[in-house]
C-alpha cells in the first residue's frame, strides 16, 4: 500500500513539473510572439490584423538545443497602399535560426537564417474594379473587364511590381494594379484567379528585411 502512495505522490508530482514547465514555456512563446507582433505593427503602420505565431514544442528548449525554431508564420487581415486593399497577407517561415541570447535574454527574434518562406496574398476583383475605374470580375482561371463598351476576356500577368489584364484586342490597353508592398509580399509572385479574387504567392529564401528589422527591434 505504501508503494502504491509512493508512485501515486511521485506521478502527482511530475505532472505538476510538467505542467509547470509547459505553462512556463507557453509563456515565454507568448511572449516573444506578442513582441515581435507589436513590432511589425509599429514598422508597417499600413498593416491592419498583424498576427504572429510560433510552431514548436518545447520552445525554450528546443531553441536552447538547436538554435532553431520549426516555423514561423505572420499574418496580416489587410493592407492598403496606393489606393488598393489587399487581404489575407502572410508569410510562412520553415526552419528558422534563432540569436538564442536575444531570444531568452530580451524576448527579441532576432532570425540569422531560415530555410524557405512561402508569402501569399489576395486582391479582390471589387477592389480591382474600382481602382481601375472598370467592371472587373475573377473567375476560376478567368478574368473578364468591361472595356470601351464591351465585355472583354483577359490574361493575367506580372512584371515588375504591377499586375497586367490585358486582352488580345487591337486598341484595347491592359488593366494595371499594384502588387502589395515588397515588405510584404518580396518576390515576383504567380498570380492564380480565383472565383472573386486573384491569389498572389511566391517563395523566398531570406525574410523581407523590413520584418526581420522589426522583429529584432528592443
């Protein structure tokens, strides 16, 4: 009978340390997640809804081992720049290297490299409509504009940092719009219609430097 108190006491005992621990280690997440999003927000004042998440378990001592955290993933609700709003922005990072004395000292991340990062956004063909100044609407794989009168089928394509409708009628100029900031979205993305909305995603080896900034930011 004894023995079996013993273990009972001892089995209480470990869940209460590990318990404890994850608590203690959900916290310092919080933490630095809650920094690193206030960050971004003061860098990107265009940026509304930023978010910051953390993958990983244990944190602490994962990074304490490794150096490194599994992924990293920012969102932002929306952006407006140049007159265009775009929505459900984000940028998720795999295999992140961490400064683990900014980390565990000062709740900063401060990321010395990452593996890949894939960023994303969407403009919708409401908002391309009215910038434009033309009735636009996306569908899966298409995209027709009311030009000069007429209902037109066009192309989607990027060069530089503007997106291009355009048609193959003679005399009928594209349909610009710009990409969302650099800072954001930092690559030349592939542009995917969607039923209401142009999807815009790309890949990357290194963050936008604009967030890495910001995160690192006391």
């Amino acid at each position: 009978m004894k023995k079996i108190v013993v273990i009972v006491v001892v089995l209480v005992l470990l869940v209460a340390i590990l318990g404890g621990l994850a608590y203690a280690d959900m916290r310092v997440r919080h933490v630095v997640e809650e920094h690193a999003r206030a960050k971004i927000t003061e860098t990107l004042p265009q940026a509304q809804g930023v978010g910051v998440e953390i993958d990983g378990f244990p944190f602490v001592l994962g990074v304490l081992m490794s150096g490194e955290v599994e992924a990293l993933h920012v969102t932002v609700d929306a952006v407006e720049e140049q007159g265009l709003r775009a929505t459900e922005l984000s940028l998720h990072v795999e295999s992140i290297q961490l400064d683990t004395d900014a980390l565990l000292d000062e709740s900063r991340l401060v990321v010395t490299g990452i593996g890949r990062a894939t960023a994303e956004g969407f403009v919708s063909d409401d908002e391309v409509s009215k910038l434009s100044g033309h009735t636009v609407e996306f569908g899966a794989g298409t995209a027709r504009a009311e030009v000069q009168g007429q209902v037109i089928e066009a192309a989607a394509s990027i060069q530089g940092r503007l997106v291009f409708l355009s048609s193959n009628l003679e005399g009928v100029p594209p349909l610009m719009f710009p990409l969302p900031s650099s800072e954001l979205l930092p690559c030349a993305p592939q542009a995917e219609l969607m039923p209401g909305k142009i999807r815009l995603a790309c890949s990357v080896t290194e963050l936008p430097a604009a967030l890495r900034d910001a995160m690192a930011q006391r």
